[in-house]
C-alpha cells in the first residue's frame, strides 16, 4: 500500500490545571493509518483516547507533535485553512442525544455538510443526496423531515453517522460511537459501520472502552494507557498473544456469554493523568510488577512483525482470550 | 451467524410528532405564571393607550388652559385632572408614554444586540480577546448605572435619542455576561463541537447554532432590560437630564410635579403609578419567561 | 428455598399526554433467599418500570395506576403486601428490608452532602445507633464496597469521586441496613468494560457473604452470564421468557432471547474477520402503538402471519422453570 492516509507523530496535549500544574491527556502518541483500514483505539476513561481523536481531527490544537493528513501537514493549519480539510475528515460522537441540534430537522443537519463544502448543489440534488445517505444508513428517506427527538438513540446514531459520511470523508474518527446504545442495537450500528466501510472504503479511527467491540471491527488496535499507546497490533496478533498486562485485563474484563471465569481484576481506577505514577505508568494496577518498573517509562518496542508492546518484562507470557473461551454453541 | 445487514425495510418509521411539541411546555407553564400574565396584560393595555389614547382625546398635550388649572382629577372634564397651565393630565400621561416605551424598548433593542454581539465574540474566541472584552464589561458594571448615566447626560444635549443611546450603554453589561457564559460552556458542547467538525464557518457556528440555544436567557434579560430603561429614563427626565419639556415623558412629569406636591398630589402620583405598573409589568414578564423557557423543566429526554 | 418476593400479574399503566401507555403488562416471579434473578430487555421493555412499581417509586393514581400483587417476606417471617402498604411502612421497607442502586449514582446520591453524611442518615433513619456508632458503620461499610481510604472518603463530595467510586459509594449505602434483597437498575452500564467487572465482582462477593437476593436489570445478556442464577427477558412490557441462566444461553426458545444473545460482541468474534454480529433488526416497538399479536412480530425472523400477527400469545410452559411467550416456539428452532 502506498502513503498512508494519516499519520501521526509523538503527538501531545497538555492541559494547565490548577496549582500550576500540568494534565497530559496525551502523551507522545505515534501512528499511521493506511487507506482504508480500522485502527481501534482502546482505553479506559482517562486513558486519552477521545483526545486524541479531538487533536487528530484538530479540533482542539495539539501541544507538540505532527499531523500528517493526505499528505498535507495539517499540525499548524488556521481554522480556515482547516475548514477546506475537514470535508475529508468527520467525526461521530458517542452521546446522540447531545451531538444533534434539537432544533432543526434531519434535513437542515444533513444539508449542513453540503452547504458548506459543495456550494454549488442545488436544492433538489441536496435532498436527493440526503436521502441517498439516509438510506445508505437505514433509514427512511423521509426521515429527512423530522425532528431528532422523534428517533431512537440507534437512529439518531445512524443519523449521526450520515452527518458525517454525506460528503464522503476519507477519514472517520468514530468516538465511543456505541456504548452509549443498548447491546442489541449496538450490534445494528457495528454491523452498519462495517457495511459502510467495506462499500465506501473508509478509514476509521475507532475509539472504544470495550475491547470485544473493537475487536470486532478493527483491523488493528492500539491500547491506550494514560495517554499513552502501550501496545499497538494487528488485530489477531493482539488477541492471540497479547504482549501487555493491560491488554491482558482488558480482555478478561470483558463479560462473556460462557460465564463466570477467573478473571484479572484490575485493582481500582486509572491514576490521575496530573501525577501519573513514575516509570511504566500501569506498574500500580499490574500484577506483574516489579520494583524495576517504576524506574523508568518503558518504551515502545517491536516484539513481532507489526506488533509493538511498551512493557519492562517481555518475557511475560499472557493469556489469550482465543485460547480459553469458555465452548459455547454458536447461534445461528 | 448470517450477515444481518440492517436495511431501511426493516426499520419501522418513527412516531411522528409535531416538531413544536418540545416547546408546548414552555408557552403552558407560561400561561399559568399568573404574575407574568398580569405582566403581559398591563404592558399590552399600556402600549395599546399610549398608542391609540391621544386620538381619542378631544385635548391636545400643549393645549393650554388657564380657565381650568389644577382640576382634581374624577371631577369635571379631565379624568386624571390637569396640571398648573389647565393641560388634560390624562393626554400628557399617555404622550408621555410614547416616549418613555420608546425610549424603553429602543434602548433594551440596542443594548441586547450590543450585549450580544460583545457575549458572542467574547464565549466563541475566548483567549486574551475575550479576556479584555470581559474585563472591560466588569470595568463598565462597577460604575453605578445612575451615575454613569448623569455623567452622560451632563455632557451632550438631551433628546430622546440621545437618552436612548445613554440608557442602552448603562445596560448591556448584564447581556453580555450572560451571553458569554453560555456561549462558552455550549461550545464544549457536542452539537457546536459537530458543527466545527464539519467545517462550518464561525459566523454559522455563532449565529445558526449557538445563539438559537441562548435565546431563552437573551429574551428574559432583553425583557428585564426594558424595565431598566424605563426607570432610568424616568430618573434622568426627573433630575432634569433627560428628556426636556414641553415634550412630556413619565419622568419629566415628576419633576414638574414636585413644586405642586401638595397643593396637587395627583401630577405625582398618577406619573408614578404608571412608571410603577409598566416597570413591574417588564419584571413579572421577565420573570415569568425565566420560569417558562427554563429547560431543565422539561421533561422531554 | 424459601421465596422471599413474590410478584403475580404486576401491571402498571401510565396516563400521560399522548395516551394511555401500557409500560408493564402481566409480570409474574418468585425471587428465592440468595438467588440472583436478572431482568432483561431493550429500552422500554419495562424492566425498571418493574421494579420501581415494585418499590412504590412511580407517583400515584391519576397518572400512574398499578395493580397486582407483590409479597415481601421479611427476616422475622412477616409478610408485607408492597403494593398496598401505608407509605409510613412502605419507607422502612425502602433502604431496610430492600436496597436500590442505579445506573447513575449522581442521580441518587445528593450532590452538596458528604458521602459518609449520606450514609449515616439511612442508618440513623432505619436503626437505632448513636451518631457516632452511625458514622464508624458508614467508615466500615465504604471500607467494606472497596473505597481505599475510607474515612478520607466519607467527607468527600459525590462528584469528587470517580464513577466506579461513585458506584461503590452507593453499593454501600443501599446495604448500610443488610437489606434482604438488593435491586440493582443497570448498575454497570455506564462504566467502563474493567470496572464493571469490578463492582460485578463486589456484588457477587457480598452476595455470598450476607446471603441476599438480587434483582439485577441490564440490557446486556454477557453481564447476565456473569451475575445470574435466573433470567427473566421482557419485551414491551412483558415476559417473554423465563429460564434458569444456563438453559436460557444454551437453549433458549424464544427468538427475542436468542436475538440479545446473538447481539454480544465475544472475543472470538475476531477469527471472523468481516462477519457480522447477528443483530436483531428494527427498534423497540412505541409503547403507544405496539403491534396486534405477538408484539415482536415485526423483528421476529421465524414470524407466520398465522398465528404471530394475530394472537398475542401466552406463556408457555417448556420445562420445569422455564416459560416462553412464543405461539411457535415446538415448530422453530432459535
């Protein structure tokens, strides 16, 4: 594959808190993303990765790093310079209840893209491209004429996901678009993501807490551990021999329908980002930690092809969750 | 496990509602704020006398007559009495209304969009622009509106839009603060930072997006604003600053009132109850419009 | 066992602007001492409608009518009829004899009073304690949920804490009194993935200790798995299938369940790259216009017009404990 579509390097941001100090929410993050592909990006709240989706898509700037986009260096762009280069980058949000305007039509928030970066569209040709897109989404055409509070939080997802697709984006960066939903209508909106993406060919930036569901959708991951990338893989080399005890917990945190297992617990909540522990950042929920880790921040490291891990102890070797699945017989 | 690929067939149509359904709330809870609706009333019947009165009248506002000077009022041919040089009381409380209303409504347009447009700027850049924009609102606030207003007044000529302009730069202030709040914890919000992604221009961000979400709060301070004017009008008219005689307003009728407060009470007191009811009027609909458009009080998700 | 809550034709009807709604229709269970029942479904299935009739948490009559019967059965053997009770009684049975926690703590928990203060005023309410006694209870409890620094965190605020913290917070105030059963309304979902399988972990474990009930409502079947002895799957307002746990994820009859069951995302999803989940199309039905027969006709792959479009169909019997709402559930297989 030729040039990749994004790529980003020891991109940062810091915020000043109070006392003088120093939140970073990102923390020297690097990674590319090729022309159509999923990069997962998987974390708990804290971890950084909706930031990071934010400072990717510039809507916020980054405090020291680049930003490589089709080729242009989009790290320092002005807000107007940006406006050009959005209509290839889009964003879908978590709550779709929040992200939508209440008070204008499916339309109106469909039309807004349109306006914007194809001008010269008339009326006629708008509306029929709206209810081309709502359809690509499974929605009714005349969808277009109502209002957000008239749909279920699953349509308005799908709304949502029309905003972003309707001028036919290059990159989307996809924010927690599901864990917001009910299962059930989760899978719906997953299913619809991969549909859109094989007939598109887009590139998305899927953010997620729940590794299952990225799993399901990327075609590689990165872990995200207070701003930080702690292992970065191919999707099945990442669930078959994970290389990071974070990885590890994140998959035995998962809930599975083969029920009750040993699992790893992680002992309380992510350190505040304001005074991340020294050394390896996750020596102080690791069961594998020794004194060693907390002299300094390990790097991150190539162990396999593709396959990089920022760990003191590479010699660990760590639970897979395609070995020990509970045997369950499949539906359908 | 099949492809289970959700398709427009599948999804049935949502429940339709009219789209104002979601505001129905706010225009009931309104109705039944009896207060704001004593409010709207006194301003409506108000309004519609200053503007309708005079023509009924059969006494012109200069006329002079000196055969029936200090007529008490509810007694003889002046409803409301007349003043030292025989002019219909009634006529000049309503003429004088027109200006005071104007006056009033004028300068709480003027200021709102000054206000607003000083909020807007000031929430949606933020940084050392808003710092500065802000920090001056706070310099013009700790002036005490009254004294800035005399101040103002000492140093142009009096006239109804002078005063106007006088008033409205007492009165911003408070619309801009509120403004800016909003403006700034909206665009946190996920709609305007949606907008930005799309790559909308600021002008759009500003004015599509954020301000039809600060309109309730705008509309109150804008109604309470009105009120301000009105009595800040009146003081400087009273003092002397205002608007001059023969042009009659509310608060220029006081002060010709005071040298007969007690040979003839009523040039006093009907020009104060009237600056009474349309005041509170302006508050109790203020107030009224803050309960009603309040949203947390809607219980739509 | 003995049943310690026992729920026959719950009903619950709402009289609102648009109508009247029908939120809860026929609910039936028995909850046994130390049994964790999970009540499951979409939005709008009734799941928390349930069990905030059941707790005489919905106001009162006109707008919100109830009817049916509940039976509490209390430490002492006393059985408390809940949905006629005096609300004076009706409140010691709240936070006493049945502690509730919910998705979001901050909903509950009173944002401008100290934690531990939260805590002490349900004790000091339901037992007879000196302040002081109270206030040591209220350390050991938040001690006991797992909050490191306990007594720091008692005279913290609600919204200084984390929302796994938070969730801890309320575990701990919901079983200040030992309550007999614990009523948990998504308690998970809001969390991240790591902590849900946290305070899973914790409800489980005081679980065994105290030997309570648990009416645990989700939406997501994986989480059932976890926590689950019983499953009871609503669907527009009733059940449409009730099994014990394992029969339930390894043979269930009704399609609806088979669908939720389909929808989790697994781990060993991944060797399927490009496949897709088994999602169940369309959206819960408006509860003002559910469709005639089996309301979940319209997303039901195995539908007939003959009888699913006509007939609302009853309960089942299948086997011992296991009922299903299904008119074709011998002919199909799910």
């Amino acid at each position: 594959m030729n040039s990749p579509l994004l790529q980003v390097t020891d991109l940062a941001k810091h915020y000043p808190v109070a006392g003088g100090r120093t939140l970073r929410a990102v923390n020297g993050v690097s990674f590319t993303l090729r022309a159509g592909e999923v990069l997962g990006v998987v974390g708990e709240s804290g971890s950084g990765k909706t930031t990071l989706g934010r400072v990717v898509l510039r809507l916020t700037p980054p405090s020291a790093g680049e930003i490589v986009f089709r080729g242009q260096d989009v790290t320092h762009l002005s807000r107007r310079a940006l406006r050009k280069v959005r209509r290839h980058m889009q964003l879908v949000f978590q709550d779709p209840y929040a992200s939508l305007n209440p008070r204008m039509s499916v339309e109106q928030i469909l039309a807004i893209p349109l306006q914007v970066h194809e001008p010269s569209l008339g009326r006629a040709d708008r509306r029929s491209r709206i209810e081309e897109m709502l359809r690509t989404v499974g929605l009714f055409a005349e969808a277009a004429d109502r209002y957000p509070h008239e749909f279920s939080g699953g349509q308005r997802q799908r709304i949502g996901i029309a905003r972003a697709l309707i001028c036919r984006p290059e990159l989307l960066v996809a924010d927690e678009p599901v864990s917001a939903l009910d299962v059930s209508v989760q899978a719906q909106v997953v299913n619809l993501l991969l549909d859109l993406r094989e007939r598109l060919g887009l590139s998305i930036l899927f953010i997620a807490h729940d590794i299952a569901v990225v799993g399901m959708i990327s075609d590689r991951i990165a872990v995200m551990y207070l701003g930080r990338v702690v292992e970065i893989a191919d999707t099945l080399s990442l669930f078959n021999r994970p290389r990071h005890p974070y990885t590890e917990a994140l998959f035995s945190a998962v809930p599975d329908l083969g029920g009750r297992r040993d699992r790893i617990l992680l002992q309380g909540d992510v350190p505040s980002p304001v005074s991340p522990p020294s050394g390896c950042p996750f020596r102080t929920r690791c069961r594998y930690a020794e004194p060693d880790c907390a002299v300094e921040v390990p790097s991150l490291v190539e162990r396999s092809p593709g396959h990089l891990a920022a760990c003191h102890r590479p010699e660990l070797v760590l639970a897979s969750p395609l070995s020990d699945v509970a045997p369950l017989p499949r539906l359908r | 496990m099949s492809a289970v690929a959700p398709s427009a067939a599948e999804l049935p149509p949502p429940v339709l509602a009219a789209p104002s359904a979601a505001r129905r709330p706010a225009l009931r809870r309104f109705m039944r704020h009896r207060l704001a609706m004593f409010g709207l009333v006194a301003i409506i019947v108000l309004v519609v006398a200053c503007a309708l009165g005079p023509y009924l009248s059969p006494y012109g506002p200069l006329t002079i007559d000196l055969r029936h000077r200090f007529q008490p009022p509810f007694e003889g041919r002046h409803w409301l009495g007349s003043d030292q040089l025989g002019r219909d009381l009634l006529v000049r409380l309503l003429l004088a209304g027109r200006i005071s209303l104007t006056v009033g409504f004028a300068a709480m347009g003027l200021s709102t969009a000054v206000g607003v447009v000083i909020g807007l700027v000031a929430g949606f850049y933020g940084g050392w622009v808003g710092t500065a924009l802000m920090r001056f609102v706070d310099a013009v606030l700790s002036f005490p509106a009254i004294f800035l207003l005399l101040t103002l007044a000492a140093l142009v000529s009096p006239g109804v839009l002078t005063i106007t302009l006088i008033v409205a730069l007492t009165a911003w202030m408070e619309v801009a603060r509120v403004v800016e709040g909003q403006v700034r914890s909206l665009r946190e919000r996920d709609f305007a930072i949606a907008a930005e992604a799309i790559g909308v221009s600021d002008a759009h961000l500003m004015l599509r997006e954020l301000l039809p979400n600060i309109m309730a709060p705008i509309v109150v301070a804008a109604t309470l604003n009105v009120a301000r004017a009105i009595l800040l009008e009146s003081y400087a008219s009273y003092l002397g600053y205002g608007i001059q005689p023969p042009t009659p307003s509310w608060g220029n009728m006081l002060n010709n009132a005071q040298e007969y407060l007690t040979s003839a009470p009523w040039l006093a007191i009907f020009p104060g109850a009237v600056i009474t009811l349309a005041v509170t009027g302006f508050n109790f609909l203020g107030d009224g419009l803050r309960d009603a458009l309040d949203p947390r009080l809607d219980v739509h998700r | 066992m003995t049943d310690v809550l026992m729920v026959e034709d719950l009903a619950v009807r709402f009289r609102g602007e648009s109508g009247v709604v029908d939120a809860v229709e026929g609910v039936s269970f028995r909850l046994r001492e130390g049994e964790t029942l999970a009540i499951v479904g979409e939005s709008s299935s009734g799941k928390s409608v349930t069990a905030l009739a059941l707790m005489r948490l919905l106001g009162g009559p006109p707008n919100c009518v109830v009817r049916g019967r509940a039976t509490f059965m209390r430490q002492d053997g006393e059985a408390l009829a809940l949905l006629s009770l005096p609300e004076t009684r009706m409140a010691s049975v709240r936070g006493r004899d049945v502690g509730m926690i919910f998705q979001e703590p901050m909903t509950s928990l009173n944002p401008v009073h100290r934690i531990g203060a939260q805590i002490v005023e349900g004790l000091l309410a339901h037992e007879r304690l000196s302040p002081r006694a109270a206030e040591k209870r209220a350390v050991a409890l938040l001690d006991h949920v797992g909050i490191p620094e306990p007594a720091l965190r008692a005279r913290a605020f609600p919204h200084q804490l984390s929302g796994g913290m938070r969730q801890r917070a309320m575990i701990a105030m919901a079983l200040a009194c030992r309550p007999r059963v614990l009523i948990a309304d998504e308690p998970t979902t809001a969390l991240d993935v790591t902590i849900q399988a946290q305070i899973l972990e914790l409800i489980r474990a005081l679980q065994h200790e105290t030997g309570m009930s648990v009416i645990f409502i989700t939406h997501n079947l994986g989480v059932v798995a976890e926590v689950a002895d019983r499953v009871l799957v609503m669907y527009a307002g009733q059940v449409v299938e009730d099994a014990p746990v394992d029969v339930l994820l390894h043979r269930p009859q009704m399609p609806y369940s088979a669908g939720l069951i389909g929808s989790v995302p697994r781990l060993d999803d991944v060797r399927r790259r490009g496949g897709r989940l088994a999602a169940i199309p369309g959206n819960v039905p408006d509860p003002n216009t559910r469709p005639a027969g089996c309301t979940f006709h319209p997303r039901c792959a195995h539908a007939r017009p003959d009888p699913c479009e006509t007939a609302r169909p009853a309960l089942e019997y299948v086997s011992d404990g296991h009922t299903v709402r299904c008119a074709r559930w011998r002919e199909i297989t799910v």
